[in-house]
C-alpha cells in the first residue's frame, strides 16, 4: 500500500460516514466550530483496527502519510494520524519525534489534536528517552499558538516523574507573558495538576506572577481551590498598567 491509497481509503471513509448531527453536536467546544465530518465514535475505531489489520501498515507508511491528513483540515483526518502513529510505540525514535514535531509547523490548528497528541504521542518519546523536556526549548517561542501550548500539556504527566516541580516551573517561566488564550488554558491546566500535587512550590510560583500574567491563567490554576485560597493569588489593586 502507498501513502496516496491509504490516504485515499482514509478520506473516501470520512466521506462515507460525515454526520452532521455529530458536527453540530461538537461545534460547541470548538470557537470556529467543528472542522470535521462528524463521523461516530465505533465506526472510526472500526476503521482503525482494519487498517492496523493490513500486514502492510507500518509507522513508515502512516508517517508518509500524515502529511496528506492533515493538510485537509478536518478533524478526523488528522486523528487518523495521530491514532494510527500511537499503534507503533515500539518503532519511535528521533525521526519520528521531528516528523511529528513538523506537524505543528504545517498542520495542527485546534486544542483538542495539540492536547491528543501531548498527552499521548510525546509520552512516548518522555517515556522511551528518546527527548527531555528541554528538547521543547523552542517551542516556547514557537509561531504556531498551538505548538507553545503543547508544551505545559506535555508536561503534565512528566509530574509523575519527579519529586522536584521547579526545574518544570522554570521551564515555562519565559511563557507566563504569551498572548494567547489558549497558550493560558494549557498553562493553567498544568498549573493546576501541578497544585494538587505539591502545592506550596506551585503556589510560590503562582505568587511571583499574580500580578502580571493573564488571569485566565489563573483561573485554571486556581480552580480546585478554596475560595480562601484562591483570595492569596487575586491582582493586587496597586498593579495598575498591566495588561489583562
């Protein structure tokens, strides 16, 4: 098989089965609305266990074939990547980390595939030691929102792997100014996990910038607080001037 039939097999699948009830019912968590078909959850994951199915699906071939997946757009197509690449944990490796990472210069436009694929895909190169945390450097400052927001998602679960939260705080410091609003949802989400687990050095954390970064931040960070607490880390009236 090549990566034009198996992208050909992929999109005419799509096609087949687009259910506009299901777009609707999604458009909600998506502020430009759903970019997908609206294909029901049981029929894709069919699809994906018959295309694993074929002897000749390897991680070569959907590698070469993302790149035909995502530049269509739509939801689903782009899940196929993401959905079939985590099938071949065993086969990762540096490439594999760079073509995935080339995705994000190139193709990944929502929350919810930057989310997939940090809570999924970059566990596996954590876990494997094929990347550090430090190998995200870059992103930090990176053009795509989404590609700045994947790094506090991917570190989310990196939480279970340490004792010590302040190399990770440090980390994402140079981030606690972005502009954008989704770079702060994944910041706060990370914040927040981070909170549940050891709260005083979050909370340190959280201290330093509670007159600067955004308050959306915050909001997230905050969230499983007592009304109390959450009190320490409101904007002090003085700082005037910042922007919110």
């Amino acid at each position: 098989m090549t990566s034009l039939q198996l992208f050909n097999e992929i999109h005419s699948f799509c096609i087949a089965n687009a259910d506009e009830a299901i777009v609707k019912k999604y458009s909600r968590y998506f502020k430009d609305g759903f970019p997908g078909y609206g294909i029901d959850h049981e029929k894709y994951e069919e699809k994906v266990k018959t295309i694993l199915s074929d002897p000749g699906t390897t991680l070569t071939l959907i590698l070469e074939t993302a790149p035909l997946l995502l530049k269509t757009g739509k939801y689903e197509e782009t899940n196929f990547a993401i959905r079939l690449a985590l099938a071949f944990p065993k086969q990762f490796n540096r490439d594999t980390f760079l073509a995935i990472e080339n995705w994000f210069e190139t193709s990944i436009g929502n929350w919810a595939h930057t989310d997939y694929i940090s809570s999924e895909l970059m566990q596996i190169f954590f876990k494997k030691g094929i990347i550090q945390y430090t190998d995200l450097t870059s992103w930090r400052t990176a053009a795509n929102k989404f590609k700045r927001r994947a790094v506090p998602v991917s570190l989310i679960k990196q939480l279970k792997t340490t004792p010590d939260f302040n190399p990770f705080f440090t980390f994402i410091n140079p981030m606690m100014m972005d502009p954008e609003r989704e770079v702060h949802q994944g910041l706060g989400w990370f914040l927040r996990e981070a909170w549940k687990k050891q709260p005083e050095p979050t909370e340190s954390f959280l201290l330093k910038w509670k007159n600067t970064a955004a308050r959306l931040i915050f909001q997230y960070a905050t969230e499983k607080m007592t009304g109390e607490q959450k009190q320490r880390f409101k904007r002090e009236k003085q700082a005037t001037g910042i922007r919110h």
